[in-house]
C-alpha cells in the first residue's frame, strides 16, 4: 500500500436494511486500506437496523451512528453525513451494496496518482440472496459530462470522492436520483475523474427498491433533463432514448 494515509469517511444511509446491513458493514471491514471511518445514518427504520449498527459501533470505534430525529429521505441522511465527515475523501455505500476487499485501497492509489477529484469503478449485480445475476456493467474509461447524459454509469457505491467537493455540493433533495443528479452537477464544472474498469462493488436489486421500479426511474430522468438541466423537449427526447436504449442493454442483453 505504500505510503498511503489518506483518510476515507465512508458514508451509508441505513432505512430498514436489516435483511442486508451486516453484508455492507462487513464489507467496510474487510478492507485492506484501513484508515478509514464509517458514519452510518440511521433514517428511523421500522425493523432491527438501529440495533444492528449500534452492535457494529461498539465493537470498533472507527464506526459512528448518527440517528435522524424523524424519517428524512437518503439525500438528506447522506448530507448529514457528509457534513460530519473528516476524511480527505469521501466514498459512498448504500446499506445493500457490497465491497470487494480491496476497493478502497485501490481507489486511493487511483486518486493519488492521476490526481483526479473522482473516481467510480465497474460492478456487478447479485440478488438479494447475494447471489450473482447478469453480467458485470463495465465503465468505460472516459467519463464526461456528455457520457452521463445518456447512462447514469456511476454507481453510488462504487465513488470515492474528494471531501471538500461533496461539503460544497450536497445532494438535492428534490430529485428521485439525488446521486445522478449531483454526478450531473460535478460533471458540468467540470470536475476531474478517474475511471476504474475493475469490478469493485457488487450491487444488489431488490424488488420493491427505488433503483427496481423502472416506470418512476424513467418519469425521473425525463424531470431531469427538463427540470435541472433546462433543455428542450427535442434533446429531452434525445437523450431519453439514448437512456432508454442503454438501460435495455444493461438489464436484458
């Protein structure tokens, strides 16, 4: 690992993830890069998560739980978490997703040496029996602005980030997709990204889950490309198809 000391806070919204929280924070603590933080933000679940976190927190004083007063959406738990961060980078982890053990090492060195602000990596998906479905979603090795008009490539879990630019930008609260949606504002300044082919996160669908219903993924993207990004309904339809086309490939071929 070299001289690599940079601390990574590693933030993980948790509402009602009993089913898959210990696969996360398990994940988290196999990491071979060690100098890190998990702040996790408890949303006032309904099941045995807020249980389950504190268990994790008393064992290993590196994780922190911080608990919503009353139920506040993902976008606002990742903010808080941010805000309570005081790593140099930032990597994201939904309460369903898994790390591969060397993600965090490997995206570090990625970092240091390209000197880029951001970096994802590709994925695979497992069901919600952790077992394998599909094939891997490779990112390609460019990633622009341009790139995610048409595909959100960028897997939540799979960024580390700088910390001062998620402190500076926070994710809106008012979109379906809070996390493309600031992918689009980063993107726009435009930020410099690092782009990691290997597969470094294992992505879970769950039926039921916001990223499962496509019919609202879809009203969602074309709000997006009207609403946050102002463009006419000609490139709207443009770059929807181009969407819809990608998403077809991604899940059935």
């Amino acid at each position: 690992m070299g001289e690599l000391n940079k601390k990574v806070s590693i933030i993980m919204p948790v509402y009602n993830a009993s089913g898959t929280i210990r696969d996360a924070v398990d994940s988290v603590l196999r990491q071979t890069y060690q100098n890190y933080e998990l702040i996790i933000i408890e949303d006032c679940s309904k099941d045995d998560s807020l249980s389950i976190v504190r268990s994790y927190e008393q064992a290993d004083s590196r994780i922190r739980v911080i608990e919503n007063p009353e139920n506040k959406g993902v976008a606002f738990s990742r903010n808080a978490g941010v805000q309570a961060a005081d790593g140099d980078y930032i990597a994201l982890l939904d309460s369903d997703d898994v790390w591969l053990e060397n993600k965090l090492e490997q995206q570090i060195e990625l970092l240091e040496k390209t000197k880029a602000q951001f970096t994802c990596a590709s994925y695979d998906f497992i069901d919600e029996a952790g077992q394998p479905l599909l094939r891997p979603h490779l990112v390609p090795g460019v990633i622009d602005f341009q790139t995610i008009l048409k595909e959100n490539i960028v897997l939540c879990s799979s960024v580390c980030v700088e910390a001062s630019l998620l402190k500076e930008h926070p994710f809106h609260r008012d979109y379906l997709h809070e996390d493309y949606v600031l992918w689009l504002e980063l993107f726009r300044i435009p930020v410099l990204v690092a782009a990691d082919r290997q597969v470094l996160t294992h992505y879970r669908l769950i039926k039921g889950s916001r990223s499962y219903n496509k019919l609202r993924a879809a009203a969602s993207r074309w709000r997006i490309y009207r609403e946050f990004l102002g463009m006419n309904i000609f490139r709207s339809l443009y770059y929807f198809t181009q969407y819809t086309i990608n998403g077809i490939k991604k899940y059935y071929f």
